[in-house]
C-alpha cells in the first residue's frame, strides 16, 4: 500500500517505482530489486517476469525483512532450486526455522562455507556446525581430512574423537583446535599409543604442561614419555600420578624412580 506524506497525498515517486516493479520487463526488473522500499519488492515478487536470477540477486541483499525471505521461500522457484536453497541458508535474516529445514538439503562443503562465511550469524554458523557432525559417521575419509584442515574448533574436535591416526595428525596442525579438545581426547577411550606419540612430539602442543599431565595419565601412553617428561613435573603431580588407578604398574615404576631421584 502506498504511504501517504504529511498532507495526506500520495508519495507519487514510490508509486511510480511499484508500477515499474509490478510491470517490468526482464532486464529493468533487476533495479526494482535494488529499490530500499520493501513494499516495491513485494511488488516486484509479483511480477509475472520473475525469474530465479532475480530472486538469486534480491538474496545477496543484507537488508531484507523476514516477510519477504518468508515468501521468497515459499515460492516453487525456491523449493525446487538448490541454489536458491543456498542463497537463503546464507542470508543472515532468514528466520531460524528455515534455515534449519535447508541445512539437510545442502552438501556437506557448502555447510562448512556457510560455518567460516562472514556475514553469518552465530546461530546460522552453530546451525551449520550441527549438521555436519550430525552426517560425520558417514563422510569419507578425504572429506573428512578437508574438514579436519578447514574446519570450525568444534568441527575439528569432534573429528579427533574418532581417534583415526592420519586424522589425529591433521587435526593436531589445525589453527583452530583448542587444548581442551585434545584433554578430552586423551582421557577417552579412542586415544592409541600412536596418537597418543603423535602430540606427545607435535611441535606446537609438546611443551604444554597441562597436555603432558594428562599424557602421562593415560595408561596407553608408550613409557618413553615417561622417562622424557617425569623430569620437568612437580613433585606434587608426580605423586598424584603414582597414585593413580589408571596407570599399568611398569608406568607406576616409571613414577615411583622419577620420585625416588628426588629424594
């Protein structure tokens, strides 16, 4: 409906760009979809020329109400076309509930661009994130290694559970792996010998004291780690270590020497 200025007259130029957009031909339907009025793109979504392109350049708008994304959603165009499927999962006013009933519909990499794009909100990114791990027992291995590189912190995480070696090794080199995913992994039931080696030497995650503890906590740790960071304990960890009823009796002996040494 036309707003009407202060006299009471009709805005005659708003009413001018709704005539443009309701009649427009293919090409000059692209700059009513430009018009800041959200009437004149109500009008333009009943133009008999629209066209996915059309709707596809409306999305790339980072102003639109939630009214119209509803609508445009419900437009067959949208329902049947997977790239506009994507263009409203990326815009950051498309209502909750509706992003959460395209995330399915979407491949798992279009998912993790939607987890790092910028103009994301929080809930469309945990959204996203969600959905992914929901579908990680059945991705494959050299998706999975992409992921582990390109992933989100809890993406990564979720992935090191698993406890697959080449997978451990990727996601030990990630940027956005926290420590405390990797305590996680070391006090649960997945962590090997050799994953458990493979961040015992990791340049990056080596030298820090809260990792090596729980290192040395895991009763599948090799005992050479053992005779490698005992030294550089507190006295008062390592006799919280002997105590523990996780370790095998030779990493006890291991402990109770270290102790000893100190007299």
């Amino acid at each position: 409906m036309p707003t009407k200025r202060e006299d009471g007259a009709f805005d005659r130029d708003l009413v001018g760009r709704l005539q443009r957009a309701l009649t427009a031909g293919t090409d000059e339907l692209f700059q009513s979809l430009q018009d800041p009025a959200p009437e004149v793109l109500r009008a333009a979504l009943k133009n008999r020329q629209l066209r996915e392109d059309h709707l596809q350049a409306l999305l790339r708008r980072r102003d639109l109400p939630e009214d119209l994304l509803k609508a445009i959603y419900q437009r067959p165009e949208a329902e049947n076309s997977h790239r506009l499927q994507l263009a409203l999962a990326k815009n950051p006013n498309t209502p909750g509930a509706i992003v959460l009933s395209i995330l399915p519909r979407l491949f798992i990499f279009e998912l993790l661009n939607l987890c790092l794009l910028a103009g994301a909100t929080p809930d469309q990114k945990y959204a996203a994130e969600r959905e992914i791990i929901k579908r990680l027992p059945t991705v494959p291995l050299g998706n999975k290694m992409t992921l582990a590189r390109r992933g989100t912190g809890n993406l990564v995480a979720e992935i090191l559970k698993e406890g697959d070696a080449p997978l451990v090794a990727i996601c030990l080199d990630s940027p956005h792996l926290q420590e405390i995913a990797l305590v996680q992994f070391l006090t649960g039931p997945k962590a090997t010998a050799e994953t458990i080696s493979s961040l015992a030497r990791h340049p990056k995650w080596k030298s820090r004291a809260n990792l090596r503890l729980a290192i040395l906590k895991n009763p599948r740790t090799p005992d050479i780690w053992y005779t490698l960071f005992l030294p550089q304990l507190r006295t008062i960890d390592l006799n919280a270590l002997l105590g523990s009823r996780r370790l095998r009796p030779a990493q006890k002996a291991l402990v109770a020497e270290a102790l000893k040494k100190r007299g």
